[in-house]
C-alpha cells in the first residue's frame, strides 16, 4: 500500500464516521460535509490504487 492509499480510506472513515454523527444529530451541514469527506477520500484512495497497479505493471 502507498500513502495516497493509506491517506484516503483513513479520511473515507472519518468522513463516514461524521456522516453518521450528522444523521444522529439531524445536522444536515454534518451530513453534507462528511459525505463530501467520504468522496475525497474515495478520490484519493482509487488514485492510490491506481498508481500502485501501474507500478506493479512496470
């Protein structure tokens, strides 16, 4: 694993966890700002997938 990889689940889960945290606090802007943390953090560990499959076909 690479650190883009690492780095992105890690904030995919505090994005979730705060997510969470919004629908048990009916905070909207909660919601919506963990849902946007989960999606970067998505974006970052598929580039972290990507790079790391293109190392190991080269």
């Amino acid at each position: 694993m690479n650190k883009e990889q690492v780095k992105g689940r890690v904030v995919e889960l505090k994005g979730k966890a705060k997510e969470a945290v919004g629908v048990l606090l009916d905070d909207n802007s909660l919601q919506v700002e963990g849902n946007v943390q989960k999606n970067l953090g998505k974006l970052e560990a598929g580039f972290g997938d990507l790079k790391q499959e293109l190392k190991n076909k080269l």
